[in-house]
C-alpha cells in the first residue's frame, strides 16, 4: 500500500512559510484533493489485493437474449422458485435434498475465463476508475501548488513570505507603531483638554497642555526604554529596509504571479467540469454483472456470467468522488471570482495610514499588491506590520535610532579638536544622518557636517549654548522652529559646501545674527549663468563673506549688506568674473579677495573702497600692474597680495602707496625691483620669492621695519651689505639662490628667528651668526656639510638657546 505521506511533496506544505498566501478557499480545497487521493489509493489497494471478478457458465442456451445477458441473475429476487432449474430428491413430504450444478471444468479454466472476461466484458471506467481518481487529484494538487514551485515565481514567492515574517516578528515594527500610537494619544489628550477646560480655566490652558505633553513623553520615555532595540536588532531592521526595497522594485514591475495563479485556477475550473460531465456518463457503467463470451472450443460454452464483486464498492466511491469534485469546483468558481471581482493588481495602504498614523506609506501594484491580497486573507496583521517597512518616516527613525546607539556621547567627545578659529569643534564624516547624541555634548562650538544626508536641526540644538559656527560640507540640512530661532539668535558662523543653487537652504537668509558666510558651490544654474542668491537684507550683522563659485559677475545681493561688509573673498576657480558693479557699494569694506578670477588688470571698482585695507589677488592672469597707482585712493591699504601672476615688472608709482606694510609678490616673473618700491618704509613684510631677480637695489636697507623678508628661487649671486642694516628682520629666506658668501653682518640681525640658506653656492658660513641671539640651530635651514664647517662653540650657542 502506497502511504499518503509519500504525495506530501507535491503540494506546498513542504514550506510551511507559504501558508500566508493560501486563502481559506485554497486551504479547503487542499484537504478536498487529499481526500480525493485517499478515495483513489483505497480504491487501488482493493484492486490490487482482491480477486477482480469470478465467471460461471450459463448452461440454458436456449433462453431468451435477456438470458443470454444475464438479466435473470441481476433480476433474480429471493422469493422466486428453486425448483425450476434445481436438482432435487425428496426425501419425505416436507424435505427436499437439492443438489448442485457441475459444469466439468477445472481450475485452470476458470482462470483463464476470469482473466478473459475480466479484460473484454467488463467497462473499462469500472476497471481504471481508482487510478483515474489518483492521476486527477494529484494534478489538483499539482495545480494548487504549480506557482509555488515554478521557477519564474517560486522565488518571489519565497523572498516575500521570508521577508513578510522578518516584518512580522522585527522589534521595531511592534516600536514603530507604537511611538506613532503614543504621539496621536499625546495630541488626542491635549485636544481633548482644550476642549473640555471652561473659560475660567484659560489663563492656564498652556501650563496645563504643557503638563499633559511632560506626562505623556515621561511615561512614553519609559515604555521607549523597555523596548529599545540593541544594536544587532537595529542592523537587522536596516537591512530589513533594504530588502524590502530591493523586493518591491523587482516584483512592481510585472503581474506574472497574479497571472500564473489565475491559469491555475482556470486550469481546475476545466478539470473539475471534465471530470464532473464524463463521470456522471460513465459511473452506471460500473455493474456487479455483466456477460462474458467466450469460445466455446475452449471450455464447451459460449455464454458466462461474471459476478465484478468491487463494483457496489467502486460505486458507491465513484458518487462520493463526484461529490468531492463538485465542492472543490464551486471553490475554484469562487476563486476566479474574487480575481476577477476586486481590483488585485493595487494594493491601498489607506486603512493602515488611519489606523496607525504613518502617513508616507505608499500603495503597490502589480504582483507585490497581489501578494498582499493573498495574505489579507490568511491574516490582515501581516500587511499592517509589513507596511512599517515600506514607510521612508519609520526607515528615517529607525537610521536615526541606529545613530544614537552607534555614537554614544563618550564616542563624540573623542573626536572633539580645534579647528583653525580655535573653537572646539565636533566633525562628523559620512554618516546616514545626525545623531540625536550630538546635542548631549554642550560644549561644542563648531559642528562641521560632511556629506550627510538628511540632516534635520531639532529643536534640542538649544542645548548646545556654546556653539557659534556650524559647517555643511554636501549635507543638505532642514531646521525645525525651536532650533531656527535659536541657530538666529546665536550662531555665528555658516560655512555651506553644495552642489547646486537650489540645495542653498533658505533658513540660510534669515540668520539675524551670522558675522560669516562662507558660499561654496555653483549659484548659477544652465539655464542662467547669473548668480541666484536672495536678499541678504535680514543678514544685519554679516562681516565677512566667502564666494567659492564659477561667478561671471558679483552678487547683487551683496548690496544688502554693504554698510556693514568687512572682508569679501571670491574663488572663481579659473572662471573670468567680468562685472563689478556692485563691488562699488561696498563702502565700508576692508579685505577683499580675488582669486583664480582671469583677471588680466586690476578692477577699477576696487580703487572706489575707500576703507580697504587687504588686496588679494592671487592665481589671476595679471601681467601688469600700472594700475597700481590709482591704489593710493585706497589711502588705508595696508596689504597687497599680487602673488601667483604673471607680472613681470612693478612700476616705480608702487611709492605711492605710503600705507603699505606686506607686499607679496611671489611666483610671478619679475627681473628687476624698482628703486622707488624703498619708499614704502612701513614695510613688513615682502615677499620676492619664485621670481627672476638677480640682484636686489642697494636702497633696500631703507625699509627698517622689515620683519620678513623673502628672495628664495631666484637668481641672486650677491646681497647688498645694506639689507643686514634691517634690524628687525625676524625671517630671512634665500634659499635656491646663487649666493657665494654670506656677510659677516648678519650678526647685525639680533631679532633674526629664522634664516634659510639651503641651495646656493655658500662654501662656508660666518661665525657672526652666533650672534643673532634669537636664532636656534633648528630654525637655521642650511646644508649639513656646512653645518659641520661651524665652529663647535658657535653650534652649541645656536643650539642651547
């Protein structure tokens, strides 16, 4: 006998995961089929395991054709005489003894006629009858199951009932409802006491909302604190997320579920009606007797009648099939009708949005709304729970939770440092978002942000009272109210890196109290090469601001803020910015920045700054400076900045320039110094480094408050003995020369910290250099071979100091 078990296989309960997307209707259906089975396996072990059928002879050839038939056996009733064709003997009046028929034939005979008559007389549905009930309910079953084990479903069907469970079962779906629960209870009660105090009670209708709202969030921070999630558990929810995206994007983008079902079932619609229609035809065929013909040649008669002993059995099973069969096709008739009533291929979370309050949580389509159908059948808990993983709101909690778990407070304060304002500075790189634990260290100062997404400020920035400057490196940031207020009141520097002018936050203008704005990025878009940048009118106190852009043109916006401009710095990347006008109201700036701008002259906007005090035009194009003698308007120029041109000479007028104390010259392509540039005694600082010099005027010892002075990388060969008459030299570099000797005046230079002379052609250094008293063997930048040549007492002096 076949055991039932061994059938297991061909259905889907080898997975008891796909339980979830079998509707009662399937179920029901599952244990008619295997009832069915059960009817055919019974039916083939009586088949296999008992005689088939027995033949006698009938010996009244002369009898009617319904004789012939065997009519008179199927018709025979017990009441009807015996005698007719009985032998008897009486014995006495009221005794008969009746004797039996033999008919001569031996056993081998018989066989032969119940294996002849067997397989000629009787119908063959009556004979294959249980093997038919096998092959059809095991094709039921196949097509119940067929989706499930096709390749191009079985492993989407499988992804999703694994991915449904994980969704099920994860901690954060049970927190996650249960903190949008909690806040819509917090706003129910508050509702509810506004609604019910009386007028009496108004003039503390805040303090007692604020009550309300401190109980709640006490008892929700307590039941939060039972149902933290560890870390592992919050991995687990992120890729959760993860999977789940992956899984909707694959399976959105076809129906081939929802139509392999539907050929299934239309498939077991047309076999239960096949089934139903030829068994109804053919079951009267199933007879107890039925009449064999036989040649006579072999046994001596022509006619048997044979008893089929499992018919009664066979027919009475073949009803009760029927009857099966007939349920499980009004389940098949129901099933297509579900598919074809509802609107399966879309799927609305609108229900769960009301119920639980997460309001992002997109409808489906397609075969991932097919999928939810089925499992609203078997339980709607599953698509509630499952929608928690579909909400970008409940992923963002779950990042952020992620977060505070990760970096805990002791971990931020390791990474506190200085930056280069010397404020105490907190940077954080690449994370998923900003930790809530950020704003639980207080004595942040500066808050760098680099590349973060989704940043959002709330309102517990309030707790860090030192903090002055905040830095967005690509990170896009969102304020909430409480911490716009407080960021308006109290910060003090913005430095914003972006990748486009629409990614400029507009909290950004409204910073009442910001004294430096640092731009970087592109402020024009394709459409319009000029700058997009609001007013800057609310920026009332705003000292310095920094452009590091591809500009053609100064910000108009800028005027806003023109009374109170102290340094404007513009990086131009290599861009040519070609108009000033709005340079030209900036009255009261003092330094102001053009760097990497092509600019081949020096703006005529820039000698209207009367209050200028710092001009930096570094990486420009510059070949000449004649300009520079209408700089002498700018009468409070203190530093100019012209290195990394292409200038090759300064013209005799740069006297006139009388303010001037740093002059950087460097990286250009000067030959000669003008005699004149002496004039500007209040010089300090002058650097002639990375030029073409070959020799410095002999008037160079007029600038006697030089401090630093550098000539290195050029062509010197000699120094004029008048530059050691510039006491107060503290740096002097000329290195990469062609110096020979050194001067014994260099003793002269008693404030000299730093001397370079490494790369010339210097033989030997004069011991007179032991007595520039501030000067250290370490800040004494020479080749070894003439460090060697010192004599001991003067290396010990340099190097004890």
């Amino acid at each position: 006998m076949i055991p039932v078990n061994e059938f297991r296989n061909i259905t889907s309960e080898q997975n008891p995961q796909f339980r979830v997307l079998k509707p009662w209707w399937d179920v029901l259906s599952e244990y008619l089929g295997i009832a069915m089975l059960m009817i055919g396996v019974f039916g083939c072990t009586v088949q296999l395991t008992q005689d088939k059928i027995s033949c006698l002879p009938n010996r009244l050839t002369g009898l009617s054709h319904g004789d012939r038939d065997c009519n008179h056996i199927r018709q025979h009733k017990e009441n009807e005489s015996l005698w007719e064709f009985a032998i008897t003997k009486h014995l006495s009046p009221n005794i008969v003894e009746v004797f039996g028929r033999k008919n001569g034939l031996d056993i081998h005979q018989y066989e032969f006629v119940n294996h002849f008559c067997y397989e000629r007389a009787v119908h063959w549905y009556g004979k294959y009858f249980p093997y038919l009930v096998v092959i059809h309910s095991m094709i039921f079953m196949v097509a119940s199951s067929f989706w499930f084990k096709f390749p191009g479903t079985s492993s989407k069907i499988e992804m999703f009932v694994i991915i449904l469970g994980k969704c099920f079962d994860s901690p954060w779906t049970t927190r996650a409802i249960s903190e949008v629960s909690e806040e819509r209870r917090e706003e129910r009660m508050v509702v509810w006491r506004k609604n019910t105090m009386t007028k009496s009670d108004t003039g503390n209708d805040d303090d007692m909302v604020s009550l309300i709202r401190s109980s709640v969030k006490d008892q929700k921070s307590a039941e939060t604190a039972a149902s933290l999630l560890d870390k592992k558990e919050g991995e687990q929810a992120k890729a959760l997320f993860e999977r789940v995206k992956k899984f909707r994007t694959h399976v959105e983008e076809a129906d081939l579920l929802y139509l392999m079902y539907v050929l299934q079932t239309v498939l077991k619609v047309f076999k239960f009606a096949l089934i139903t229609i030829y068994s109804i035809v053919l079951v009267p065929n199933i007879q107890i007797v039925v009449m064999c013909s036989v040649p006579p040649d072999l046994t001596g008669f022509e006619a048997f009648c044979c008893n089929y002993n499992k018919a009664h059995l066979f027919s009475k099973l073949a009803y009760c099939y029927i009857c099966l069969v007939g349920v499980y096709g009004l389940l098949c008739i129901y099933s297509l009708y579900w598919l074809f009533h509802r609107p399966l291929k879309e799927y609305s979370f609108e229900a769960v949005r009301l119920e639980t309050g997460i309001n992002d949580i997109p409808d489906v389509k397609n075969d991932f709304a097919f999928l939810l159908h089925l499992s609203d059948q078997y339980d709607a808990l599953y698509s509630k729970r499952f929608a928690v993983f579909l909400s970008e709101v409940s992923e963002c909690r779950l990042r952020q939770m992620n977060l505070n778990n990760e970096w805990t407070v002791g971990k931020l304060r390791a990474r506190l440092s200085r930056n280069a304002s010397e404020r105490l500075e907190l940077h954080l790189f690449m994370l998923p978002g900003l930790p809530d634990t950020v704003f639980e260290v207080p004595e942040v100062e500066s808050l760098k942000l680099d590349m973060i997404s989704n940043v959002t400020v709330p309102g517990s920035v309030t707790q860090l009272a030192a903090l002055q400057e905040i830095s967005l490196i690509n990170s896009p940031a969102k304020l909430q109210l409480a911490a716009l207020n407080h960021l308006r009141e109290n910060l003090k520097v913005l430095r914003l890196t972006f990748e486009g002018p629409d990614q400029v936050p507009p909290w950004m203008y409204t910073l009442q109290n910001l004294e430096e704005l640092h731009l970087s990025g592109p402020l024009s878009n394709e459409f319009s090469r000029s700058p997009s940048l609001d007013t800057l009118r609310e920026l009332k106190n705003l000292r310095v601001l920094t452009f590091r852009s591809k500009l053609i043109k100064i910000p108009p916006s800028i005027v806003d803020v023109s009374n109170q401009l102290l340094r404007l710095c513009v990086h131009n990347e290599g861009t040519r910015l070609q108009v000033f006008n709005s340079l030209k109201k900036l009255v009261s700036l003092a330094t102001l920045e053009l760097t990497g701008c092509c600019l081949e002259r020096i703006p005529s906007a820039v000698f209207s700054l009367s209050h200028l005090q710092e001009l930096d035009l570094k990486e420009n194009r510059l070949i000449t400076v004649e300009e520079i003698l209408s700089l002498q308007h700018c009468r409070r120029l203190t530093t100019l900045k012209l290195w990394h041109n292409d200038i090759s000479y300064i013209p005799e007028h740069v006297s006139k320039l009388r303010a001037l104390e740093t002059l950087d010259v460097s990286w250009n392509k000067i030959h000669k110094l003008p005699l004149r540039l002496c004039y500007c005694t209040k010089l300090r600082h002058l650097d002639l480094s990375h030029n073409q010099l070959t020799s410095l005027p002999l008037e160079i010892g007029v600038l006697q408050c030089l401090q630093f002075f550098s000539v290195a990388f050029n062509s010197l060969e000699s120094l004029p003995e008048e530059l050691f008459s510039c006491k107060r030299l503290k740096v002097l570099a000329l290195g990469n020369n062609s110096i020979s000797t050194l001067s014994p005046r260099i003793g002269n230079l008693s404030q000299l910290v730093r001397l370079e002379l490494k790369g010339n052609r210097l033989e030997s250094l004069p011991v007179e250099i032991a007595d520039c008293l501030l000067l250290k063997l370490a800040a004494l930048v020479v080749e070894d071979s003439l460090m060697d040549l010192l004599p001991s007492d003067v290396k010990d002096k340099l190097k004890h100091r």
